[in-house]
C-alpha cells in the first residue's frame, strides 16, 4: 500500500509538472500573438479622423487605438461589419484581421453635428 501511494503522488507531480508546461508554453505563444498586432492610434474629433487613410496587409492583425475628443463618435466599416462608439475620455480598441485586399470606407454613425456626413475615411488592405 505504501508503494503504491508513492508511485500515485509521483505520477500526480509528474502530470502537474507536464500541465505547467504546456501552460508555460500556451502563455508564451499568446504573448507572441499579441506582440505582432500592429496598432494604430487615431483621433476623432469633429468632423474628421486623425488618420483618415489606413494602409493594411491582408492577414495581418491590426488594433485601431480610437481616442474621441470632444463627443461620442461612432466607427462603422459597413463592408467588414465592424462598429464601435468611441467615448471622450477612454481608449476604444477596434481588433481586426483583413482577410481580403482592397478598399474599405468607414464613418462616423453618431450624428456629431453640421459637417457628420464628412466624418469618414478608408481602409487600403493590399496583398
């Protein structure tokens, strides 16, 4: 019985030991993920984005950083489906991955005043 309890207690650290290191190893490669996310800051104020043009990869990962100025704005990407309202005063992060090249409009769908409907600006995702 007493070998028996040994042989159960080393299998059980051997098991913790090999699920810490797959845990180790996941971590890590999450890290590397996020690593490699491009970001990108942009300023909305009325009536303009601070970028309004954005150059892409297909496939690469990308993280718009939106900080709002002055009114909560909205981001819309109708052909990708992709919405966001942009608060004064925090940081709204916008993930995404373009997984076809060309040319995407985006705009502000918060009604900010005379000038809204020039709120805009577009999306080049190339090969």
């Amino acid at each position: 019985m007493d070998r028996a309890r040994r042989q159960l207690c080393a299998r059980l650290a051997c098991g913790i030991g090999a699920l810490l290191t797959v845990a180790a190893i996941d971590a890590q490669g999450l890290k590397k993920i996020i690593a490699k996310e491009k970001v990108i800051a942009i300023e909305a104020k009325k009536f303009v984005y601070t970028p309004n043009e954005i150059s892409l990869k297909k496939g690469e990962p990308v993280v718009l950083a939106f900080t709002a100025i002055d009114f909560i704005h909205g981001f819309f990407i109708p052909d990708m489906k992709i919405r966001a309202d942009l608060t004064p005063g925090q940081v709204t992060q916008v993930r995404l991955t373009p997984d076809k090249a060309g040319e995407y409009a985006f705009l502000c769908d918060n009604f900010c005043g005379t000038g809204h409907e020039e709120m805009n600006g577009k999306i080049i995702v190339t090969e």
